[in-house]
C-alpha cells in the first residue's frame, strides 16, 4: 500500500500529548492519546492494529556517537549529535527519558517487524512553512498552519487539527512522505543518527 506510514509527534508518557497521523482510505486520520494512559503502550497497540510500513517519529532514537565509541577525549560532544546541531534540536541527553522510552519503543517494534525512524516537525516547519508565523506560540496561528499544511499533502485531513500535537503528527507524516518520495533532506551522520525531513 502506498503512503503506508505512520507520523507520531511523541509527548510524556501519561500527559495526552501524544498524536498520530496516518492514512486510511484516501485520508489523512488523527489519534491522540487521552490524559492519563500510557501513550507508549496505547502507540504499540494503535502500530499493531494500522501496520505502517514506518513510523516517523518526532523523539531522538540514538545518542551522541561518543557514548558508543571506545576513546572518549576532552573534544568529544557528550550533548549533541551532528544532526540535532544541523537543525537545533534540543539535546537527547536533556529529554533523557523521552529518548530512552522512544529508543525502548523502536527496538520493540523493530522485534515485530516495523521500522521507525525519526524527524523532526519543526524543521518541517522552517523549510515548507517559512512563511508563517507563530508556530507553537499563538493559538490563532493554529488554523493558518493546518491550511497551509493541507495544501502540501496529498490527501484531505478526515478532521481539522485541533491542536499543535496533532499539527506536529502531520507535519511527522509528510516528512515520512518526502522522504518515500525521494525529496527528504537528511541530517547528520548515518553513523550516529538521521534527522529526515
């Protein structure tokens, strides 16, 4: 099936921040995990019940290369990756238990046989959206940026985003889009983790 991928914009694990973006019969559908449940175990079980190919994920998925490398000098970045310096990201060292929850989740879903990989929304958002202002900050912006971000994407949205997480998934899916698509900007080193966009 084409477009068979998942675009999650990952929140803390009871908060109901999480939300998903997926197509399902010729339209791009939102979840969002209600407050109060486990968005981790609610994920695995919405991935078991959808079967993407890929889940896009807004969550670093490895460490900085230091960690895995056996000499370690005074040089060494132990904060940041290559790629979370190309796009600013913040550091997965700082969202420690973030990353080691999303890095827990690949690794069950690569044991079933789904691959995920990460991207990160905001960097969608200064390269198809640079247009546009108030991105996570002013509630009215919320509407511009669903419009502008419905007329990038190839399938109507089932419901209008209601918030910035589900925005955010969108923003995961058609990253996930571009890069099936052979028009993803890769950042960083294969080496030590990708940031596709």
């Amino acid at each position: 099936m084409q477009d068979n991928h998942l675009g999650v914009d990952y929140g803390s694990k009871m908060a109901g921040t999480t939300a998903v973006a997926m197509v399902q019969n010729g339209e791009l559908y939102l979840w969002q995990c209600a407050k109060d449940k486990d968005a981790d175990l609610w994920l695995q079980g919405l991935v078991q019940e959808l079967k993407p190919a890929v889940v896009y994920i807004d969550a670093p998925l490895t460490l900085p290369m230091v960690y895995s490398q056996d000499v370690q000098t005074p040089e060494s970045d132990f904060f940041y990756r290559q790629a979370d310096r190309e796009v600013q990201a913040m550091s997965p060292m700082f969202i420690g238990g973030l990353t080691a929850r999303a890095m827990k989740l690949r690794t069950q879903l690569a044991a079933k046989g789904t691959a995920m990989l990460e991207t990160y929304p905001t960097q969608a958002v200064k390269l198809l959206l640079p247009h546009l202002q108030g991105y996570k900050k002013e509630p009215a912006a919320l509407q511009a940026y669903a419009e502008a971000l419905q007329g990038q994407l190839k399938y109507p949205l089932r419901h209008p985003a209601e918030n910035w997480h589900q925005i955010d998934a969108i923003l995961c899916w058609l990253s996930g889009f571009r890069h099936n698509n052979n028009k993803a900007i890769l950042y960083g080193r294969a080496t030590e983790g990708r940031i596709i966009v």
